[in-house]
C-alpha cells in the first residue's frame, strides 16, 4: 500500500517523515517530568488503567513480551513479577531518552535478569515473526505515523496464540463529558504543562492528536485489517482512554 506524504502532528499537518523528529522532540522534552504530569494530568488514573491493561494481557510465568513505547517503565514493572525467572519483558522505545529514563528505575527495582531494553521504531520492528507472546503499547500507538503498518508488524512478531493489547487516549462517547473534557484539554493541561514541566507546546500537541487518533471502532477495523482475530475493546472512564486487545491465530 502506498503511504501519504504527509501527515498530522496534532492539528498540524506536516510531511511524513518529518513527524517521527517532531514526536522524539516532543518526548526529548517532556522525558524529565513524565511520570510527573501523568500523575496531575489524570490525577492518578494513570496507574489504574495500565493496571488493568496487564490484567487485560493474560501475562504467564515464562511467557515473552514486548513492552513497545515503554518509556519510563511502568507496564514493565508490573510485568516482569508476572513472567518470572523463565520469561523476559522486552522494553522498547523510539527515544532513547524515556529508554534510559525507564531502564534506570527498573534497575533501581532490582531488575536486572529478566529484562532487555531494545531502541526500536515500532513500524520496523527488527525482531523475528513469531517471536513474542503478548505485545502491549500504552500511549504510543497515536505518535506512530503511520498505525497500520505498525500493526501489521506487531501481527507479524507474535506467536499464533499471541496476543496485543493497546491502551490509549480514545473519544468520550457522553457529548457532556466530551465539552468537559474538551474544555480541560485546551485550557488546563497547557497551562500545566507550562508550570510544571515549562513546555506549553509538548501538552497542547498532546491533547490535539488525542483528537486525530482514531476512535474506538476505527481502531478496531484497524486491527482485524492488520490480521488480528476475536478484537474487543474496554472504555474507560466513558471512553476517554480504551483498552483494545486482539489476538493472532
């Protein structure tokens, strides 16, 4: 399939290849105060909804995953109790700066045997098909430019039986609480952004390509396209974030 030349970078629209530097600029940014603002930003909730992704994934003792924009760590964390001794989690990140970010705190855990960091970009993944038993991606999958080839090579690395879960910003389908959220994107989170992490632009880019993802049916045709089987997926809290889990046969 031939892909655009371009594409969107929030509301903006910019040539295809220059949008993965514009994404790493932003996360180069942001890096230092991650963890930070997801915490005021969701107040939180954050930590619930990743909670309930790994839940979600069905992770075993011995399986092998891949933790795909991993960043600081957090779905690793709670993974690598769940693969034990005989598994290994697989962090992966475009940006080197959120990699080490995430490699120095699993490390100060204490992990340090069932663990692996690998700089990757997601549309190429350089790993054998059939490799991995559960991939998941927590607020990556909407900085990808292009999603469908994403997919498919995530198709591609799972094992049959293999399983992919994503979890990201979605649409509210409550008209009132899409106004409210609306209004706290565009008036809050930048002038959080700016107070906390001194990045107004990093935040309003953030809630802007919240809005250019694709809502939560779109995705699912995404993912049957890409060849995932038995696709299903979660709101939460009215569905400004959604869980997508698909399968590979």
């Amino acid at each position: 399939m031939v892909q655009p030349d371009t594409t969107h970078f929030g509301y903006q629209q910019v040539l295809a290849a220059e949008k993965t530097r514009k994404v790493a600029g932003v996360f180069d940014t942001v890096a230092g105060k991650y963890d930070l603002m997801n915490d005021l930003m969701s107040f939180g909730m954050h930590r619930l909804w990743k909670r309930f992704t790994v839940e979600l994934s069905g992770i075993r003792s011995g399986e092998i995953v891949l933790d795909l924009a991993g960043g600081t760590g957090d779905l690793a964390s709670r993974m690598l109790s769940l693969v034990g001794l005989n598994g290994l989690v697989v962090l992966a990140d475009i940006n080197a700066y959120m990699l080490e970010r995430g490699r120095s705190r699993l490390i100060d855990e204490g992990a340090v045997e069932n663990i692996t960091y690998v700089q990757v970009n997601a549309e190429e993944l350089p790993f054998p098909d059939n490799t991995f038993d559960c991939i998941t991606i927590a607020f990556g999958l909407r900085n990808i430019t292009y999603k469908e080839r994403a997919l498919s090579t995530m198709q591609a690395v799972l094992k049959p039986g293999g399983r992919v879960v994503i979890l990201e910003f979605s649409h509210p389908f409550s008209l009132l609480l899409k106004i409210f959220y609306d209004l706290y994107s565009f008036s809050v989170l930048p002038v959080l952004g700016k107070l906390v992490a001194q990045d107004t632009g990093s935040y309003l880019y953030l809630a802007e390509s919240i809005r250019m993802h694709p809502n939560q049916k779109d995705l699912l045709g995404m993912m049957e396209d890409a060849g995932f089987e038995h696709c299903r997926y979660f709101n939460l809290n009215g569905g400004i974030v959604a869980i997508h889990r698909g399968y590979k046969f």
